[in-house]
C-alpha cells in the first residue's frame, strides 16, 4: 500500500456540546455526483488508482441513472408510523422485494455502465447481469441484500448493490425525518443496513458531532462519540492511524468486541466522503487486519478484499 507505518492510540477531543438532528436523509440528486468527483480526486497517484477510478464511472452511472427513472412512490405514512412503533425500519433490507422501478432500476444502471469504459471482468459482469432472467436476478438481490455473497461472483454482487443503492437512496428521500427513530447505534433507522463509517461533522447546530452514514440507502444517523457501534460499548475506546498520515481519518477500536468502524473527521477535512474515503484508506484496514481486528464497517465497493 501507498499508506504505510503502524497504526497508533489517539486520544480525541470530544470538544462542545450540540444538539444534533437525530436523522438526515439522503439528497440522491448530488450525492453519487459528489461520490464520483471524489472518486477522481483521491485516485491520482493512489496504490489503488486503477479501482478508485473505475467506481468513478460506477457513482457516475449512479448519478445519471436517476435522470431516466420515474418518480419513486415512498410507503404510504401508516406503514412508516406502524414500522417504526414497533421498533423496524421502515424500508427493511431485510424484507425487500423487487417492484416493478426497483427492477428498471437495475436495468438502466447497468445500461448507462455498459456504455462506460470498464474493465474486463466488470464488463463481464455487467453483461452477465443483463443476460439474467428476472427471477434469476432476484435472487441475488436477496442474496446480497442478506449478505450471501459468493466468492466468485462478487463483481455482479458489488453491481446489483450499486444499483439498489440507487433505488434506496430514492426511497429513503421520499420519506419524512421527523417520522423516524432510531433502531440501533449502528442500524440504519431507514433501512435497516449497517454502516459505512461515521463521521464527525461541522454542520450549524451539529459541531462536533459523530453520525454514522449507511452503506445502502446513504441516511445519516447521530451517534453519541466514543462508543462502540458494533457492541455499545463505551469502556476501552481507543482511535487508530497510520503514523505519519493526516489525523483526519482513523479506526474507532473496542477492546470488549475486537472490532472497530471507521471514523472520518469532515469537521478537519469537509473534503472527505465516507463511501469513496472508506475505500480509500484500505491500508488502515489492513494493518488493523493484521492486528487481529475485526472490521464492522460494511461497504459493497470493499466485498473482494
């Protein structure tokens, strides 16, 4: 890896208090634009350029998708309300099923991917994918929904995941906030997915404080700092770096679970994006691999490694 060194104990500063918001939907109209632009910001010179700039072309086939697509029909509010009530997401992963959008939604994505310059493998898959019956691939929506993923074919699982989370990005904007509650630390109170990281944010109201963003449906949820996502833990915190690396990005570990999260510090650096910068930083994963840790962040575009 381009990121080298040992990783080392960091010692945060929670700083002063706010009142964040408990629950921020997802803007799907800039949001993979912005994933794609930094993408190409962070490939130059990168030990995994190649890969960052091919999903460069993966979010901005995201973003484009959504300009062929018809407008998304959100649950009706009593099925939000009774979801909710009962302590469930209100677009449970785990209970999809496909409609009629969800599957042009697919299409397209893979349509508008298809025209891009890909890679041999990825142009397989993509081809693979298009071939399918529609029984066939709603199977593996099922199948990566629940995180069945096989081995060898992981280039049509990360696909299917970066279509869907085009459809659940939509969805999830439709729905109203304030109707929202949360599940778990480290469950998306929309979707029921886990996260990609966390990030300590600058935003008016919310300085210095710590949301988690999901893996599928891009909701932000508040969190409060210095406890484990993965157990709920807040005894033997500790917060891990490459030495010599800026501080802007290090590994939330717990001593109880053995696991650690990502967490990314936008209020130091506004520039980085969880998705794009979690895959970026895989050197830290893999030092902390090396370690014994467990990694509790989920992101489709890190499936192969």
């Amino acid at each position: 890896m381009s990121e080298s060194g040992s990783a080392k104990v960091y010692t945060p500063n929670i700083g002063e208090a706010a009142k964040p918001p408990p629950v921020v939907l997802p803007y799907p109209a800039s949001l993979f634009l912005n994933r794609s632009k930094r993408f190409l910001a962070l490939a130059s010179g990168h030990q995994l350029e190649g890969y960052l700039r091919f999903l460069a072309t993966v979010t901005r086939a995201q973003h484009d998708t959504q300009a062929t697509l018809a407008e998304v029909v959100p649950p009706p509010a009593e099925v939000v309300t009774k979801a909710v009530t009962h302590g469930m997401p209100p677009l449970s992963r785990t209970s999809f099923k496909p409609d009629e959008l969800a599957e042009t939604t697919l299409d397209r994505f893979l349509e508008t991917l298809a025209k891009a310059e890909l890679p041999a493998e990825a142009a397989a898959a993509v081809k693979t994918l298009q071939s399918m019956t529609s029984e066939q691939r709603r199977t593996v929506v099922k199948n990566v929904l629940n995180e069945t993923i096989e081995q060898d074919r992981i280039a049509q699982h990360v696909l299917v995941l970066a279509g869907l989370q085009v459809h659940f990005t939509r969805l999830a904007a439709k729905l109203d906030h304030s109707a929202l509650k949360s599940v778990a630390d480290g469950i998306c109170p929309t979707c029921g997915s886990r996260p990609l990281a966390s990030s300590v944010v600058n935003w008016p109201g919310a300085t210095n404080t710590r949301f988690c963003t999901c893996s599928l449906c891009a909701t932000m949820w508040y969190v409060v700092r210095v406890k484990c996502l993965l157990c709920g833990s807040n005894e033997s915190i500790n917060f891990r770096l490459i030495e010599g690396q800026p501080d802007t990005i290090k590994a939330e570990t717990c001593d109880k679970c053995h696991g650690y999260v990502k967490i990314f510090y936008q209020i130091k650096d506004p520039t980085l994006e969880p998705l794009a910068d979690d895959v970026a930083s895989l050197g830290l994963d893999i030092l902390l691999s090396e370690d014994g840790w467990s990694r509790g962040g989920y992101n489709p575009f890190l499936l192969g490694y």
